[in-house]
C-alpha cells in the first residue's frame, strides 16, 4: 500500500488528525520516507523496556515517541495558522518548494 509522496521534513510544525492524539500539535523530530512514517515530538508515546548499556547505565521503562504514518498528519501553514493540504510548485530556476493549498504561499521547514 503507498500513501503516495511524503511532503514532511525535519522541524515542520504539523498536526495529528486520525488516532489517539488526534487534535495534537507537535514538530517532527524524525522522518522515514521508506516506509511512509514521521515522529513527533511529544506525540504517540509509548513505554520501552530497556537493558541496561553504556548510554543508560540504570535501565527501565523508557516513554518515548512512536512514528505516526503521514496520513494521521497534515502541515500547519504559518500563514493560514492552520493544518492544510500542500501541493508542490517548480520555480523558474528548476527548484521544488511545498506550496499551502490554501493561502498559495511557499513553505519552509523552521530550522
């Protein structure tokens, strides 16, 4: 099954409209363009059971976030200061920037 092009990169602000957290606000910390996947900040945490190892000297039960499928997020336009569909648009120097479906101004990811 593919959900189509993944239009989510690093620090977008976005929103959870299907699952558990749904209405939930949080930037993306991780994306999986293999298989269609994002993680969230804050967003669809699970509990980890962990041995201990060099990095977690103690062990124990970890809350961490889980990745959340592309289609349980859409892209918060920070124009329109809400979720919104986003299409894609080549500029004249051959450049592809993500565009806002509804206000038609270009998107950036925050650094």
């Amino acid at each position: 099954m593919q959900a189509g092009k993944n239009y989510l990169r690093l620090n977008d602000q976005v929103e959870v409209i299907a699952g558990k957290d749904k209405g939930r606000v949080g930037k993306v910390v991780q994306v999986y363009p293999d298989n269609y996947k994002a993680k969230v900040q804050n967003v669809n945490m699970v509990k980890r059971h962990t041995k201990p190892n060099m990095q977690n000297q103690q062990g124990g039960i970890i809350d961490m976030e889980a990745p959340l499928h592309v289609s349980n997020l859409m892209l918060i336009c920070s124009k329109c200061a809400g979720p919104v569909r986003v299409a894609r648009k080549i500029l004249e120097n051959g450049s592809k920037v993500r565009v806002c479906k509804r206000c038609g101004e270009t998107i950036e990811a925050k650094a």
